[in-house]
C-alpha cells in the first residue's frame, strides 16, 4: 500500500504527522464548528447547540479526508489550522456578552 | 493529480477501514441483532410474556413495586408492547445510584425468579459499551464510528465505476476479484443505509461526543440543555411526609385516550409515597418516525395532570428523526425487516472488507506469510465466524444453565465471552480453509440445533408456536434455522477437497476457453 | 403482502437498468441490445423504480414510505442480482410475476 504521497517511499514523521492532523485536528476543527454554531446562530440556545453538534462529524470527516489527499503535511496542517483560527476569531467577535 | 488523489483515498479507505475493522464488524452484528432486542428477550423468557398492555399491567406493576421497594427513591416501569411484550420493573433503593430490575411473571403477579437473563439488552449495550466500562466503550465505539464515516466517504471517491458495476457480481473469480465484487455491492446497494446508521450512531451521543457547544451556551449546566432541548420536567424535591399514591389505572387511561395509536411504553414514579411524589407517563413510539419525548407528568398524590411535554422546534425534530431511524423501534414488521437485512450486508459489507485485505496480499506460492497477514486472518476468522458462534452459545448458555443460579446473567455472558476466546486461539492454530470451515460447521451446528434445545427445554417451542399462530417464538426459532441454514452452506463450500479444487479449476479454464 | 407491489415495481426497474448495459443483456438475453432497445430499458427502468415509491407512500406514508422505498430499492437489487448470479432465467420469469402478485394483493384477490 503506498502511504499517501504520489512520490512514493515511506516517510513515517510525515504520515505520523498526519495521522495527528486528522484525529485530534479534526476533533478540533469539529469542536469549534459546533462552538460556533451554538455562539452564532441567531436561534433559540437549545436549537443553535443541537445544529452545531449535527454538523461537527461532517466538519470532522470532512477534515480527515482533507488531510490525507492534501500534497504535502504542510499543506495538511494548514487545512486544519486556518479555518480553525478563522472559527475562532469568528466565535470570539461574535460571544454573547 | 488527479489519479494521487484517488490513490490517497484509497489508502485512508484500507487503513480508516481495517484499524476498527474487527470492532466495526461487532458492533454491526451485535447492533442488528439488537433491532430483534425484544424478540430476543422474549425468546430467553418465554413464560413470562404478558398479553395484557394497559391499565391492567401498569396497575401489576405498581403493587408489585410497593410490596419489594416501598421505600425506593424512584421506579420505573416498562409497559410490554407486542415486539417487547415483558413487563419490566426497575428500582432505585435509597442510597444506591443504579437501578436494580426484574420482570415481572404474569402468573404471580410477583418479579420472576430463576431464569434471570440480559437477554437482548446484552448484545444492545454491547454494540456501543462493547461491555466495557461505559465512559470507554463508548469512546472507542465513537472513535470507530467516525473511522466508518471517513471510510464510506473515501470509498465512494476510490469506487470509480459505481454506475458500470451497480449489479456486477463475479463469483469464482480469481483472487479477490469477486471479493471486491461482493464488498462493491454490498457497499453501494444499500449505501443510505450505511451513511444513515453511521451518522445517526454518532449523534445518539452527540451530548458525550461533542459537548463543546453546548458546555459554552449553558455555561456547563448540562442538565438545563437536556432540560430544552428534550422538554423533561425537572426533578421534584421530596417533602419527606408521607402520603398514599394515587391509582395508576386512571391515570393511564387518561394517557391511552390521548395517545390511542402510540400507548404508554414507560411509567416513572419519583420518591414513591412522599407527599411530592410525581408520576411521568412516556409515550410509545410505535408507528412514529421521529423519537420525540413525549411525557405526562401527574402528581402523584392527587392524580392531578400537570404538565405536557414535548419539544416541536425543528432541530430537536431532525434529531429525532435521526434517532428514530438508529433505534427503528417503529413496528411495522415488513420494514423492521428491512433495517434488520441492510444491518446483516453492513455486517458483511465491513467483513468482506476485512477479508479482500488479507486476499489481496496473499502470498505466493513458496513464500512465508508475514506476521501481520497471519494476525489479521486470525482476527477475520475469529471475528467474523466466532462472534456468531459466541452469539449461538449465548442462547445455548441461557437454555441449558440451571434456573436457580447465582450471577446467572454473569455467566451467559462469560460463556459468550469464553466461545468468542476460543474462536481467536482456533483462528491462530488452524489459519487457511480449513479452520474457516470448520468454525462455519460449528455455527451452523450450534444454529440449527437451537430449535431442538428450545423443543427439549420449553413448551414454546416450533411444534407449538406455529400451530398456535406465535410468530415472535417461531420466527425466532425460523430465523435459527435460517443462519444455520447459510452457515452449513459457507462451510460446504469452505471445506478443502483437493480433487474438487483442481476439477473446478478445469471446469473454468474449459469454460473461458469456449467462451 | 401489498409491500409485493412496491417490490414489484423495482424489481423489473432495475431488471430493465441492468439490460440496458451490454455486459447483462449479454448475460441474461445473448447479444448485445441495439440503441433503440437500450433506451427503451434506460426510460422503462428509471419510471418503474420512480414509480415503486408510491405504493411506499401508500402504505405507510410520507416519511416512512420515503424511508422504505430505500430499502425496497437495495432489497430488489440484491434479489437482482443473485438472481442474475445463480439461476439467470428465474431472474426474467421473476419481472412479470412478482408484479402480478403485487398487483392481485393490492386489489386484495385471494
């Protein structure tokens, strides 16, 4: 089985980092995305919560494929940091005061 | 760049497909299984199956409970319904945190002693606790529920001929050729199933799986979430005086002529002969898709109604939706069927893939098999023939282990557990064709003997179940039969003989050559 | 029994689908079907499976009907095809019969 990159050999940081990308990045992107929701919705709170949870698996899937068809861990990474920072920023700014 | 793309789903699809592979293939089983939970338990107690599923039965429940737990801090009582027709009692003795239970036995009137059971309720919990501590069954069985997600979706993407191959299916091919035929079709055919259980399996614990949200909006009252979303009462406090309960039948008869279609399924009583006792009747979900909480709550000395819940706001409806279709508690029983057959080609959906990985890397002629290939075709055959076998023994155990026996739900389940052992250390003695077939003729013996063990055991059994028209015995028994019935067949054609090998072989060449 | 109809339907659906592709209309008929023919499937097939979901709703209305006409869907495909599998002309002399018994419930003949 070749490790997901199309130049071939076995680069084990580089899939470990990966591997970390997606499990513990993706539960993270997930966790913001159901943060967000709750926080921005403009919904009843129980509502807003509840979309929130729904989506989160599909931003955690979404993630893991993400990383393992990005080129390069870099790359990988990057998919799972930015639009996590950018949820962040988002749910702060828009935190019920 | 678009060919890497594929090959990298590809790869997450073996890998996001074997790692929780073996789980996967439990948790699939057992949670088929689970669709006939109350058949199952039925079949486990056969006597004590109850007609009656009113006033009558709630009113059982009730004395029976005040005679054995007067002085409990909660009971619940789950009213039978025709595809779960026990009667079951459960309650919270001052002090403790769980709920003790029982069924109650129609012909005393008392909780059934001997026989004691989990019945189907085993292989229910078992498919998202894997009868660990919860907090980690639970995890683990998300965790892989997650890895089941990605894998569908990848494999979506890596299947390029979904349209061209839809009814391909090439059986005696060689290699894994009509193997991967067999896991296409079980994958693409009944795909909304699989992306339905899956998805709708995380969120049956979204609140354990992702609290997040809901931790920051409630500022992490988790209880007022619930509160809200699923529209429960909140908790009474005890008075700490006594007074009488109020009669149940009333009550229950008020809940009937409001929900005639549905019925009652669960009747709670908080702080049982205080004067600020509550009383909570459920509503039944038979022919409801979406499970929405739906509750009457009473006070409990006057028989006064004060409070209908129920929560209508359209997420809480999707989850409900979500939910219902998980649990498919609906009895409709030509649809019933129906998830219980998708949730036997998911089974085999995940164990055909388990076993194309170990075909595709077969050896050739002459050379060693590795460790890891020898590992997982110990863990295949153990999983995919000895979890059957364990299921088998399970319902063995609980005919043939003495009434009167302490910790006797313990010991079904150990003897489930010590078979499924068993199965694993075969696997690793006798890897190849022949310990396949030889664990296949042990779960269709085991299988096709269990009506047998029910005719020498019971007096429910085939000879009187069909002549009186008892369709959850002898379906249960039929449906022995049947998985016996595919066992045999699979271990028919498992079993090594060397002439016929080589003559099919012949047939096939001669075959292609005049085709 | 009337769920028959409803498996009666997307039975010869897909029946006719898969003989709109040259390697099952070689399987099951010999040959490979000419343009007209292969149209003629494609249209005949997609309506019948359009049209199996109504007895789905009729019988057990809108959302449960949508959710068994999916399984109606991979139930008939499966029959499909381990009937193409394992025994090829029951799996013609199935396309007429199954919706003639559909039918004959429906209308509640004995």
């Amino acid at each position: 089985m070749s490790a997901p990159r199309p130049e071939g050999g076995r680069r084990w940081p580089g899939l470990v980092s990966r591997v970390v990308a997606a499990v513990a990045g993706g539960y993270a992107l997930g966790a913001l995305v159901s943060i967000a929701c709750a926080v921005l919705l403009p919904l009843a709170r129980s509502e807003a919560v509840i979309i929130g949870m729904m989506l989160s698996f599909f931003a955690y899937a979404g993630v893991v494929l993400w990383v393992f068809a990005a080129r390069d861990a870099w790359r990988a990474w990057a998919g799972v940091l930015l639009p996590g920072l950018l949820l962040m920023l988002v749910s702060w700014a828009g935190r019920p005061s | 760049m678009k060919e890497g793309f594929r090959q990298c789903m590809a790869w997450l699809h073996t890998w996001a497909g074997l790692i929780p592979g073996w789980i996967l293939f439990a948790v699939f089983l057992t949670g088929t299984a689970a669709y006939y939970r109350g058949e199952i338990s039925a079949w486990m107690r056969p006597d004590l199956r109850m007609e009656d599923r009113g006033p009558e039965a709630a009113m059982l429940g009730v004395r029976e409970l005040q005679r054995i737990a007067p002085d409990a801090t909660g009971w619940i009582i789950g009213l039978p319904t025709e595809s779960d027709p026990l009667l079951r009692l459960y309650w919270r003795p001052p002090g403790e945190r769980r709920f003790r239970d029982g069924i109650l036995d129609p012909a005393t009137g008392r909780v059934a002693e001997g026989g004691e059971t989990r019945g189907g309720e085993f292989f229910y919990r078992f498919h998202f606790e894997l009868h660990m501590p919860p907090i980690w069954g639970r995890w683990l069985v998300g965790f892989c529920a997650m890895a089941m997600l990605v894998a569908i979706i990848s494999g979506i993407i890596t299947h390029r001929r979904i349209f061209a191959d839809f009814f391909t299916f090439r059986p005696g091919k060689a290699g894994s050729r009509s193997w991967l035929d067999a896991h296409n079709l079980l994958a693409v055919l009944a795909l909304p199933y699989h992306l339905m259980i899956t998805y709708t399996g995380l969120l049956t614990l979204m609140t354990m799986y992702m609290p997040w949200g809901m931790q920051l909006a409630y500022k992490g009252d988790q209880q007022a979430f619930i509160a809200e979303a699923l529209s429960i009462a909140p908790q009474p406090r005890p008075a700490r005086e006594t007074a009488p309960m109020t009669d149940i039948a009333p009550l229950v008869a008020e809940a009937l002529r409001r929900w005639p279609e549905a019925g009652v399924r669960r009747i709670g009583v908080s702080f049982p002969g205080d004067a600020n006792t509550t009383i909570v009747l459920g509503k039944g979900d038979r022919h409801e898709l979406a499970i929405r909480r739906r509750e009457l709550v009473f006070a409990g000395t006057t028989g006064e109604l004060r409070l209908a819940t129920g929560n209508d706001a359209p997420a809480a409806q999707t989850v409900g939706v979500a939910l219902g279709l998980h649990f498919a508690r609906f009895e409709w029983p030509f649809l019933h069927g129906l998830f219980f057959l998708s949730g036997l080609a998911g089974t085999a959906m995940v164990g055909t893939g388990l076993v194309m990985w170990v075909a595709k890397r077969a050896p050739k002629r002459g050379e060693r098999r590795s460790f890891g290939l020898r590992l997982v075709e110990a863990l295949n055959m153990g999983t995919i023939f000895g979890l059957p076998i364990a299921m088998f023994g399970f319902f063995w155990a609980n005919r043939l282990l003495p009434g009167v026996l302490d910790q006797r739900p313990a010991w079904e389940i150990r003897i489930f557990f010590a078979l499924w052992l068993a199965a694993y250390f075969h696997a690793s003695l006798r890897p190849g064709r022949r310990g396949w077939a030889e664990q296949a003729g042990l779960a269709a013996a085991l299988a096709m003997l269990l009506p047998v063990l029910n005719m020498l055991t019971t007096r429910h059994h085939l000879g009187v179940a069909l002549p009186a028209g008892d369709w959850l015995m002898a379906g249960m028994d039929l449906g022995f039969l049947g998985f016996g019935l595919a066992f045999a067949l699979a271990a028919r054609k498992l079993w090594p003989r060397p002439g016929l090998a080589v003559a099919a072989a012949r047939n096939r060449q001669l075959r292609e050559e005049g085709a | 029994m009337m769920a028959v109809l409803a498996l009666g339907l997307a039975y010869p659906g897909f029946l006719l689908l898969s003989l709109a592709m040259d390697r099952h209309h070689r399987d099951l008929l010999g040959g490979s079907p000419g343009r007209v023919r292969r149209q003629l499937c494609r249209i005949g097939g997609w309506a019948l499976l359009g049209l199996s979901i109504l007895p789905c709703f009729a019988l057990w209305g809108w959302s449960f009907g949508a959710v068994a006409w999916c399984g109606v869907l991979t139930l008939a495909a499966f029959a499909l095809v381990a009937l193409t599998t394992y025994a090829p002309r029951a799996a013609l002399l199935v396309a007429p019969l199954l919706p003639a018994l559909g039918g004959a419930a429906w209308l509640g003949l004995p």
